[in-house]
C-alpha cells in the first residue's frame, strides 16, 4: 500500500512538472507578443515589442509598446475622425521563455510597480528602474505629445477637447494599469502577487486618481509632492507673478526675494526648540516681510525692501486670499525658494512657472493670446473660480472618500517637501484631513492611508535653502522620482502587515556622507528631541498624536467640490 502511495505521488509530480512545462512551452516569447496582442485587442492601434539587450548598466528585459485607441469621435469628446492615442510603454523582465532566470517566473520577481508621470506628462519615461529591480512596470504620455504642453486641451475653433482631458486625467493611466496586467498574464503565464503605482508630482496626482476612481487597481500607492486639487493649485502658482506685477509693476530681484527667504529660515529656525537651519514646522511660521523694508539711513541692506515688494511677498506667502476673508488657496511656505528651485524655476521668477500660463490660456480663456499680464488680484481670483467650475470634476483629483480604496484592502502613503516651490504643501495637509473627517477620525485612516511630511525639502526631492533637513530618498536613475524609502515601507505594509510610523532620513542620497539624520514622522506625530546630538536620528522619537495642533483655523478653504454640487442644483 506505501508503495502505491509513493507511487502516485511521483505520477502527480511528474504530472504537475510535465503541465508546467508545457503551459511555459505555449507561453508566447517577446517578439510574438505584439502580433497577439494585434490579434485580439480590438481597442489596440499599434504594438510592438522586443528584447532590449542588456547594458552596462541595465539588465535586458523585454519592452512592449501599445496605443490604446478605444475611444473616439464627438461622443467622447473628441473631434470628428480623432480617436484616443493612449502610449502605454510596458517593461517585462525576461520571462523562462526567454532565458530569464532567478525570479519567481524567469527574471520577474512576480510584482508590478507602475510609474506616474510629471507636469502635463505627454512622454514615456524609462522602465529599465523597474525592470532592473525585477519588477514588470510601466509609463504613459496620456493620451497627447508634450511638445504641445497644455495645449493639447484645445482644439482649433478653441473648443475644449474633453476626450483629451479626460485622457490626461484618469483615461492614460487606467489604461496603463490595465496593460501592464494584461501583458504580465500573457508573458509569464500568470497574474501579479502585487501590484503598486509609483509617483511624484502629476505622478502623485495619479496615484491618488487610481486610489479614488479606480480602487482595486493597486495593493499599494506612494503618491509624492501630489499634483491634485489641480483646478486650485495650478492657477494658484501664477499668484506670485500677478502680485508682483499688481504691487511693485513687475518681478522683484532675485537678490531680494533670496533675502526674504533667508531671512524667513532665520526667523523661524528654533522654533521646534532646535536651532539647526530648518524650519521643522513652517505653518506656524508668521515671518513678514515687512521686517526687510528698508528705513532710509545707511545701515540698510543691499537687499531691503521697498514696502510693495514686501506687501508683495507677504502676499506670496499667504497665498490667494480674498478679501482678508477666504483662502482661495495655499501660498509657498516661508524658507520655501521665491526663485531658482529644484527646476531651475521659481513661482516669482522673472519667467512663470509655464504650466498656469497654459492653463489660463488653454483651458480657462480658451484663447491662445490671452496674456495674464491683464490680470488684476480680483480678475485673477474670478478667472481662478470660473476654472474650479469648469475642471473640478475631471480632475479636481479631491473627492475624500476613500472607502472603496480602504475596503479593497489598499494601502498608500503619501510624502510632501515642506519647501516645495512649485506645489503647495498645505494642499495635502487640507486633503489628507478631509479624508480623516469624512471616514471617522484619524485612527481609521491610518489604518491604510499615511502621510509624511519632509521639513526643507523641494519639490519631489532637495533642500537647497535648507542644506540641514533629511531628505526624501530620490532615486534619479534614468529621470525617475521615487522615494525609495517609502517605497520599501509600503511595500512591507502592504506584504506584512506592518505599516510606517517613522523612516530615518539624511541630508545626503549617500548616508556614507551625511552629516545629519532625522526621522520622519507620520503626520500628525510630533517630532521630539531626547537630548545628546541634534544631528543624530536616534537622539529623537516620533511622539504620537491623535490630533493636528497646527492646523490652520483661521481662514478656512472652501469645499469647491461642494460648492460646485450646490451650484450645479439651482
């Protein structure tokens, strides 16, 4: 009887052994997968696909290109005859068909980890950060080319092109997310373990649109410097330039502005109980610039301030406020660069930031030679509201109500640099608490959806007024944005069970070389020193709050989203 038992247990292994052979022997190699894909993928206009070999510095894996045209014509909001022109770039390890070995099937490590996008997006970013870490991953331009910039929104009769917008704002990247899950099926005979989105900027924007369109999309998102409350924040970065323009009649000196901001971190250092040039909480901030005026006797600064450009930079600062009354939106943080930026840009830079110009022109006017030169603060403001009407729907990115993305089991992480200079950092603070208002309180939250706010850091990586702070853990390999910190922690929150309260940070990518670490805490922890060397990471610890003492109470943003509702009923 032992005998026959061994026996067909040797039968079903080598049965087993003998399908798995066989299925990997019907599993299609690179080159075939474009011509599958043409043959049954109606919404597929093109496909290629094709070993890329490897480098001196990348592994080979196996590249597929598709343009998703499912859409089209007036029906979907675009013109006559256009169709949708989604590029998905898909990344693929080397499957066994292929030669790939030391994965859980051939080189991939049986994960996803898509990537998001920057700005309008418009290209396809490198896969080879994924791919090199054995991750199947994959980008996309959305729907449009980059050349046109924003553009792309508008048709020639200056209509606006909904089926592009659209595109751009949730179509490109669920198209992406579906592709990259298609092609790991179909290349390595079997579905993901885990699937993450990976992204800062638009590429946070992004994440967030997949957590709150698209919930069961990702086990796992990291959304950084997040790009969303789009229809607020992207005309609100044109406020520094239309402030200066209305108070002083034109940009103020680059010498003036780094001045102000100097004199800002000077101000505020200390003010966490650790003078160490970084501004740990910049909301409780209060720095004027009045203080910079000059007072006419020769002790004054090369650099004083006349009172309008410090009327000016306090406006900046404040961000767009109406009336003295309602915060329209956020301004940059005090200590946060005015000009020269992580970009080279700065919001009150001679040249604009070329995004809000865009989408004035573009989008809200619908006119090409509309120049926001013509703007005053209160014309501004009333154009600003007339674009919240018209795009918070389609890509607000704001709705709080995360339950879908919780209840399917979901984790994600979001991070902002305190310094950003081209995305408002309070425009986290004030999503990140509508969701804890709206799904019961803090502790629910935190239960599958943190935030981590980086004292001095820039936009998406940096800390270039701030030399001190701990920074975010930016990998820049082949142009990519990903705090790779975090990353590792979602992955484990995610896998294990174990979710972040705190990761150590340095103000060096190379700890070998930093002279300073930190944590950083979990928002709304605070940070405390136990005493020996401020510049020592294990010398603090993250004390838990259940609470934000800093939020901000006095000038409350409105819900545009609810305004809007409210509108749309009479």
């Amino acid at each position: 009887m032992k005998s026959k038992l061994l026996l067909f247990g040797w039968t079903t292994a080598l049965m087993a052994s003998a399908a798995f052979v066989a299925q990997a022997a019907q599993l299609p190699n690179c080159a075939n997968l474009a011509a599958q894909i043409l043959a049954n993928n109606k919404d597929i206009s093109a496909a290629t696909s094709a070993v890329q070999p490897a480098t001196s510095t990348d592994k080979a894996y196996c590249l597929v290109n598709v343009t998703v045209s499912g859409l089209s014509g007036p029906q979907n909001g675009y013109l006559p005859g256009q169709k949708q022109m989604i590029q998905v770039a898909t990344g693929l390890p080397l499957s066994s068909t292929d030669g790939g070995s030391g994965g859980v099937q051939g080189a991939w490590n049986g994960k996803i980890q898509d990537l998001g996008g920057g700005g309008y997006a418009g290209s396809i970013a490198p896969v080879t950060p994924m791919t090199d870490a054995g991750f199947a991953g994959s980008t996309t331009d959305t729907g449009h080319s980059a050349a046109v910039g924003g553009g792309f929104a508008l048709n020639p009769d200056n209509s606006l092109n909904w089926g592009l917008i659209r595109d751009f704002a949730f179509n490109g990247i669920h198209a992406q997310a579906t592709w990259s899950k298609k092609l790991v099926q179909m290349y390595y005979g079997t579905k993901q373990k885990y699937a993450y989105w990976t992204g800062c900027s638009t590429g946070g924007r992004q994440g967030h649109q997949q957590a709150q369109k698209y919930p069961n999309e990702y086990d796992g998102i990291l959304a950084g410097d997040s790009a969303f409350n789009w229809d607020r924040f992207i005309p609100a970065e044109l406020w520094a330039q239309v402030v200066m323009q209305n108070e002083t009649g034109g940009v103020i000196a680059p010498a003036k502005l780094n001045a102000a901001t100097q004199a800002a971190i000077k101000a505020c250092d200390g003010l966490d109980g650790i003078v160490d040039g970084v501004i740990q909480e910049p909301r409780v901030c209060r720095y004027s610039a009045k203080a910079l005026v000059c007072k006419g006797t020769t002790s004054d600064a090369a650099t004083c301030l006349t009172a309008a450009e410090a009327k000016a930079i306090d406006k900046i600062w404040d961000g767009v406020v109406e009336g003295g009354i309602v915060r329209d939106w956020f301004g940059l943080e005090r200590g946060t660069p005015l000009v020269a930026g992580a970009f080279g840009l700065g919001l009150a830079g001679a040249t604009p930031f070329p995004i809000p110009p865009d989408h004035f022109r573009f989008w809200v006017e619908q006119n090409p030679s509309f120049d926001w030169h013509s703007f005053t603060e209160a014309s501004f403001i009333q154009d600003m509201k007339k674009g919240e009407i018209k795009f918070h729907e389609v890509i607000g990115t704001d709705d709080p109500d995360l339950s879908d993305f919780r209840d399917s089991g979901g984790k994600m992480i979001t991070y902002h640099g305190l310094a950003d200079e081209l995305i408002f950092p309070r425009g986290t603070y004030n999503y990140y608490n509508r969701v804890t208002e709206r799904l019961g309180g803090l502790n629910k939250v935190q239960k599958f959806y943190r935030f981590f706010p980086y004292p001095g850091n820039g936009h998406c990586f940096g800390n270039s007024t701030q030399p001190n702070a701990p920074l975010m853990d930016t990998s820049f390999a082949s142009g990519v944005q990903v705090n790779a910190t975090l990353f590792k922690a979602l992955m484990s929150w995610v896998e294990k069970g174990v979710g972040p309260d705190a990761v150590v940070a340095f103000n060096n990518l190379d700890p070998a070389q930093a002279t300073v670490s930190r944590p950083i805490c979990k928002y709304p922890d605070k940070l405390v020193f136990k005493g020996g060397n401020t510049n020592v990471a294990s010398n603090f610890v993250c004390q838990h709050q259940e609470q934000d003492d800093f939020l901000l109470t006095d000038l409350v943003v409105p819900d545009i989203g609810a305004i809007i509702d409210r509108f749309s009923e009479r």
